[in-house]
C-alpha cells in the first residue's frame, strides 16, 4: 500500500497544520488531477475557513518537497497529482479535460531507441497527448 500524502509529509518534515492536514487527505482521495480551484471547492466543503490563498501555498509546499507533481497541460490551469515512484503519461481530451494516465511499453522502446539514434541515454522524459473521444 502506497503513503498517503499526510505520510509523505510526515516523512519529509513537512509541518502539518490542521488545514494542511484536510488539504492532504482531500488531494490523496482524488482520483484526478486538480487545479487549485477544483482543490479548494472540495476542501472548503469539509472546511469553510481555508482560504484559496491557503490552499495556494500549500500546494506550492508540497510540490517544492517532492510530495505533488504539477502539470501544467496545454490551454490549462495548472493540474497537480501525488508524486509516485511509478512513471505514466498522459492523454488529456481537449473537450471535456479528462486525463488518462498510462504506460505502454511500445512508446517507452522507442523513446530510448530515438534518443540513442541521437547518442543519447534517456534519464527521463514526459509525454502528453492530446486528443477528441470518438464518437
């Protein structure tokens, strides 16, 4: 079972406040990537005094401590997700915004042969499709 995002914050000696603690449990429970604004409605149904500025630099804390993962998709808000060990991409669908996460072994050889045909070592990389659900 992976660390919640309280835990992470625990294990790093990041200092959990009692609305940092409901920002974490709210941003472990989704199950998509949220912006700040979407963060902020969840949180203020469970507490109605934590600011958006609140929610702001406590999103910026946990990204700058390795703990949330910040995409910025193209013609989007900025979108966060729990950093995990575990790498996957992206395929965001324009009209709605959904996001697919996912891995295909295809696309990770071929990644590694381009960058070798280049003399290169891949280290890392980020992939994003974007695209329209078919009908």
């Amino acid at each position: 079972m992976s660390e919640t995002i309280e835990q992470k914050c625990l294990s790093k000696g990041v200092k959990l406040t009692d609305q940092r603690k409901v920002i974490a449990q709210v941003m472990s429970a989704s199950t998509d990537h949220p912006n700040v604004d979407e963060l902020y409605n969840r949180v203020s149904k469970i507490d109605s005094k934590i600011s958006i500025a609140t929610v702001y630099r406590t999103v910026k804390l946990f990204e700058e401590s390795g703990i949330l993962a910040k995409h910025e998709f193209k013609g989007d808000k900025a979108r966060y997700e729990e950093l995990n060990e575990g790498h996957h991409d992206h395929l965001i669908d324009v009209k709605s915004g959904e996001i697919i996460e996912f891995v295909d072994e295809e696309i990770e050889k071929l990644q590694k042969k381009v960058a070798e045909k280049y003399g290169y070592t891949l280290v890392d990389h980020k992939l994003e499709l974007y695209g329209i659900k078919k009908k």
